[in-house]
C-alpha cells in the first residue's frame, strides 16, 4: 500500500500558518499567491515525485489563494477545500479543526441496519441548503430512517447541478452552504441517530472549470469514459493521481465525519494495475478505521453484475461493503410499467422477480439481450445486506425525458405493493427522495453551466440519449432555472390524504423491517421466493429466525386464489399482520380470517400485498 502525501492548503494552529502543496511535475516554478490587501506571492519548493510545497505565515482561515504555474497560469487550487465564488475563482484557506463536533459517542451502524434516503441538497427543501435539511430530519427519523445519502457536493459550475459534473472534489459546494454547514448537517445527523452516505465521484471529472491537466497528467488517453477523458489510474504518473483521490476520501470520512461513501459508476474507473485503486482505496480506509476507531462503509455503484468487488480481498475481490443492484430497479420497473425499451431489454419477466428477491441478481452469468453477451456472476457467496435496491433513485428517474417518478406511471395501489418488494427484500433498502409519499413532482436533469457551448452540448446528448427509449414530448431544458424549480419536493402528503396514507404505510413497512426477526438480519439462504406468469403473484417467505414472515405480492389487475405456500419448506398457522388493500391503507377494505391454515386457499383483491406471521 503506497504512503500517501498530504495536498492541498493545510493550516495548523502549531505551526501558525499554513503548509500549501501542489502536484505539478511538468512545472518549472510554482507559487501560492495570496489575496491580501497587499498581494503576496509564496513560492513553493520543489520536492520528489513532482510536488511543490512551502509553508506560510501569512495564510490563515480565510485567506484566499490562488496557484500560479510558471509565472503565468493562474488556478484555483486543484485540492481546495472551499471556493467561496465559484470553480473559476479563488480558494480559500479553511481550519478542518475548528468545527465543534458533538458526536463523540456516535458509532456508525452494521450495515444491516441501513434504510438509506438518497437525496440532493439543492432539491431536497426550498432553501436548497445543508442548514434546511436539519429541521427535516426528525420526518425522516419518524418515517423510520436510518441514513440518508447526500448525491455529490463536491463544488460545481453554477448553483445548481446533480453534482456528477464536479471538478474540486475537495471542495463542498458553496451555494450549499460549504463546509461549515456540511459539518453541521452531519453532526445533526449524528445526534438525531442518522448515519450520512456521501455521492462521491472517482470516475471522471465535469468539463467546466476543470484545470488539472494544466498541473499534470490526471487523464489518460488509454481509456475512454461515457462524459470524457479517464482519469489517470495505472498510467504514467498515476502515483500522485491515485494519492489524490485517496486522500479525498479520506478527508470527508476523517474531517467531515461520513459514515459511507457511495462509490459513483465504478465500471467506468480504469486500472489494469497490480492492485486496483478500489481495493487500495478500501486498504487506506482500513487503516484509517484502526487511526481513529470508527468503523466506515464503501458502497459502489456498478452495473457488471460482478461480485469482485465486494468479494473478501483472501478471495481475489476488492473486499467493499456492498454494491448497487441495478437488476433489481429493472425487474420491478419493467414489471409495473410494461416499459420494454433501452436497459429495460430482457427485464419483465415474472420469474426474474422471484429470482431478483433471492439473489440481487438476474444476469448472473445469464445470456443479456441488451448486452448482447453472457454477463454478471453468482451472488450466491455474498451476504444480502451487501445489496444496495431500490424502485426508484436519481439516476432512473432524472435519466427519464420528463423525470417521471412512478407516481406518475402507476397507481396508487401498485405503489404500496412496490413498497414492499423493495423494504420486504432481504436486501439494503433505499429510498429516493419523495419516494415514501408518491411525490408527483418530476426529478429532471440540471446545470447550471456558463459556456453556451457546453449549455448546448449538454441539450444535445440529453436528446440522444432518449432516443433509446419510446418516451413522447419535449425534454426539459436543463440550463432552464425552471427545471430545476419543478424539481423541488412539494412535501405535499400534509395536505393530500392519500400521499399521508402512503407515506403511513412505508413507515408502517419500516417498523415491521427492523421488529421483525425474520427481516432484522435477514440471510440469503433462507429467503425463498416464487413467481408464475399465470396468476403474477409472488410469494416470499422469511425464515431468517422465527417467527417467519410469508408475503404475497399480487400483481396482476385482477383478484388472485392462491394456496399458501404449496412448494415451501415451512408450516403452521398463520396471522395477518399487514394488508395493502385494506381501509387503514387507503385500500378497499377487504377482510381475511385472523388465522389461516398452512395450505389454505385465499383470494388477494387486485393489486395487493399481505404479510402474514408464523403462529405456533
């Protein structure tokens, strides 16, 4: 594992200044110049492996700075910790050290008890600010949430962007309220018993503002990805571009106290070194775990199929914590929407549900009509908490032309069932922001950009990328102020009754995750799940520990008789503890026996989920 060098403007109070360092190995002379009333220009001395450094007396929280390469090219610090105007402007000198953290006793929770909540700051509450989050927290808390996932805030062109176009990745997004309310928002989290899960992006950078290559070569023509250049991971010089965002990691879990990081599209981080950077990233986490006695969890979003990543490293793999299924979003979207297009080619089949539910994964090792080739591999060695699911997050929904939540394309009984495929799963749940009360506001895609030319490169791609799809109408435009508006949480389920009953019945679906014994801690192995096309209903069956939970998921338009669990190894009585269709849930109000026989027949109105409990 490969020492790391501390970048950046570092200041300590010890030392009564600040220790500037900057990677540029092609550079001849490099200096800090300091924004004072009167200018003052550091120069930085050369050491090994291309790093410039110097310390400064007269840099202290505050001061703003900018890099100055060969007496000519004048940058924003690559590593900045904050920039007070925008990725243009200069960066400013901050004191990690000063916040008053009040988390002392909080421990990050097992995975297993993680209930995420993705949401963005800027779309999240009308203020679009950390600060506004925290008054919202206790909603959160209530509905039965147990951490929330902040997508990227690493600073940004503009004021408003989903975040994945960042390009100083050390810095927290200034219209957000920057680093000190960052912090504040964490500590809150932390006192209201709420983990933090932070979007963090290692895949590429965003094109506005984005001057790195002017201090080295962080790119590489050796790969391309799907928004630009690769980042430099395996490459000539890559050391220092592998310490670089190591050391970013490390910041937001050491400085800003996160408890996760969710790893943005990791198949499109290339390394075909000895040891990739995931598993020597996960390796500096470790050790930073033994440093300070936390416990920190990685996340990554993939969409290989592919095990390795979250494999033990004594088992060839990177050794992560868990790993996005986008299988699992496919499977029940394609199901519920009757969508066939783009990825949603191959999905839809009832039979892939109850194999989803069981193993996180349908293509794992399965023959892809998208793909067009065999792809993904076996779950069967992985834990089920190391699977991230969801029916909804950012990218499936924003991605969408018009930003369509499935409130808008299906009803309101089919989202209760959605529910609980997705909280019943014996998976990570994850909600997407709104989610819980069928927000009916679109999520859409926007920036905030100052080029017009990137302005109408990025309307164009977005064109394209529809094209795949058979969606009708106009995209948005994402420059527009009002597609960022319209984007907004309306929080309108305190005034709608049936969004308040929505919103009950998730709740209600969380509580039962977290009692239940069966769903506390589920296992793999004894979830059995199964699924026939001709009456759509599936059944899921709990046996982790008992009291086992048996739940039927009718997804048919029509009433459904069924006879409980004619092929699964379980018995007894068992008692209704949670029906969709009734009153209480804004349902028909069908009614069933308070005890049902193993084996009895029942008939499930339309539409419909019903949890029943094991009674000895």
């Amino acid at each position: 594992m490969a020492i790391l060098r501390e970048i950046g403007a570092q200041y300590s109070p010890e030392k009564k200044g600040t220790v500037f360092t900057v990677w540029a190995p092609k550079a001849k002379q490099v200096d800090v110049l300091l924004h004072k009333p009167e200018p003052i220009q550091v120069p930085l001395q050369q050491e090994a492996m291309g790093y410039w450094t110097a310390l400064s007396e007269f840099a202290n929280p505050g001061t703003r700075y900018t890099i100055l390469l060969d007496g000519e090219t004048e940058h924003p610090d690559p590593a900045s910790h904050y920039q007070p105007e925008s990725v243009h402007g200069a960066s400013q000198v901050i004191d990690q050290t000063s916040f008053a953290w009040t988390d002392r006793s909080w421990k990050n929770l097992p995975l297993h008890q993680y209930i995420i909540y993705e949401l963005h700051v800027g779309a999240f509450t009308p203020e679009g600010t950390f600060e506004s989050i925290i008054e919202r927290l206790p909603e959160l808390k209530d509905l039965g949430i147990t951490a929330i996932e902040l997508m990227p805030v690493a600073q940004f062109p503009g004021s408003r962007n989903w975040g994945y176009d960042g390009v100083l990745p050390f810095a927290t997004q200034n219209s957000y309220g920057g680093p000190e309310g960052l912090k504040k928002l964490v500590n809150a989290c932390h006192e209201q018993g709420l983990a933090v899960v932070l979007d963090v992006v290692y895949n590429h950078m965003g094109p506005e503002g984005n001057y790195l290559s002017d201090f080295g070569p962080y790119f590489t023509d050796k790969y391309k990805t799907p928004w630009g250049s690769a980042l430099n991971f395996d490459d000539n010089h890559s050391d220092a571009v592998r310490n670089y965002f190591f050391q970013n990691a490390l910041m937001w879990l050491r400085e800003y106290h996160i408890d996760a990081l969710r790893l943005d599209a990791v198949h499109a981080i290339y390394d075909m070194g000895a040891k990739h950077f995931l598993q020597e990233l996960q390796e500096h986490v470790q050790e930073l775990e033994e440093q300070v006695g936390r416990d920190f969890i990685l996340i990554a979003e993939s969409d290989l199929n592919d095990v390795r990543l979250i494999n033990p490293m004594e088992r060839g793999g990177y050794g992560l914590d868990a790993q996005w299924s986008d299988d699992f979003h496919h499977v029940i979207h394609a199901l519920v929407t009757g969508e066939q297009e783009g990825y949603y080619v191959g999905f839809g089949k009832p039979e892939q549900l109850a194999k989803v539910m069981e193993r996180a994964f349908v293509y794992d090792g399965l023959y892809s009509e998208h793909r067009h080739r065999t792809f993904g591999s076996s779950t069967e060695n992985n834990r089920a908490e190391q699977f991230v699911v969801c029916s909804q997050n950012h990218d499936q929904v924003g991605n969408r032309m018009l930003g369509e939540r499935l409130s808008g394309l299906v009803d309101f009984e089919t989202l209760k069932v959605i529910a609980g495929l997705v909280i019943l799963s014996p998976f990570t749940p994850m909600l997407f922001m709104g989610e819980e009360y069928g927000e009916k506001n679109p999520f859409l895609y926007f920036v905030s950009h100052g080029d017009e030319d990137l302005i109408e490169a990025v309307r164009k791609g977005r064109r394209e990328e529809f094209k795949a799809f058979a969606w009708q109408g106009e995209a948005p435009d994402p420059q527009s102020e009002d597609t960022f508006n319209r984007s907004k949480l309306s929080r309108s389920y305190t005034s709608d009754a049936q969004q308040h009953q929505l919103r009950a019945f998730y709740k209600r679906l969380i509580q039962l995750r977290k009692q239940s014994a069966a769903l506390s801690k589920p296992e793999k192995d004894k979830v059995s799940a199964r699924m026939e096309a001709h009456d759509m209903v599936l059944h899921l069956v709990h046996q982790t520990k008992e009291p086992n939970l048996y739940c039927l998921f009718n997804l048919s338009d029509a009433g459904q008789s069924i006879t409980l669990a004619p092929a699964l190894e379980t018995s007894g009585h068992w008692k209704a503890i949670l029906h969709s269709a009734s009153a209480e849930w804004g349902g028909t109000g069908a009614e069933l026996p308070d005890t049902l026989e193993q084996k009895a027949a029942i008939t499930l109105p339309p539409k419909s989920l019903l949890i029943l409990q094991q009674q000895h």
